[in-house]
C-alpha cells in the first residue's frame, strides 16, 4: 500500500480541513481500493477532530496520533 503523507503544519483551519478534502476526493478510489492511505501531518489540534469526522461521515476509516510536536491523521479504507 502506497502512503501519501501531506504536512499542513503551520496551517490553520479551514484551510487544513479543505486541503484534505481536496486530497480525499481527488483520492477516493485508490483509497476504496486499499492502495492508497492518506496521511496528514498537522500542529492545528481542531483539524484533528474535523478531519476525521468528516472523513468517517464519507466512509473511510480513520486514526489520529499524537506525535512529539503535531498530530498525524490517517484516511484508509473502512473495514466492511
């Protein structure tokens, strides 16, 4: 499986939020299909409950860590 890994740090929402809208769409159907997972890095603590919210809300499962100085947020295809 491929990971595309976007670093958003220094961005605040919406502008985080709307990126990874962007790169979830432009993206759908290598996720779906279990060949792609999306990896956002981001210091925006509200980015980390926006994106996955919305990012379950269209299907994808989701994970988010905190890491040493940002959050890593992971969009991969649900489990069925």
């Amino acid at each position: 499986m491929e990971i595309k890994e976007i670093d958003m740090r220094g961005q605040i929402c919406p502008s985080t939020f709307i990126t990874a809208l962007r790169e979830i769409n432009l993206n759908k159907n290598e996720i779906k299909s279990e060949t792609l997972k999306l990896v956002f890095i981001t210091d925006n603590r509200d980015s980390t409950v926006t994106i996955p919210e919305t990012a379950e809300n269209m299907g994808y499962g989701t994970t988010v860590t905190k890491e040493e100085h940002h959050y890593r947020i992971e969009i991969f295809a649900a489990r069925q």
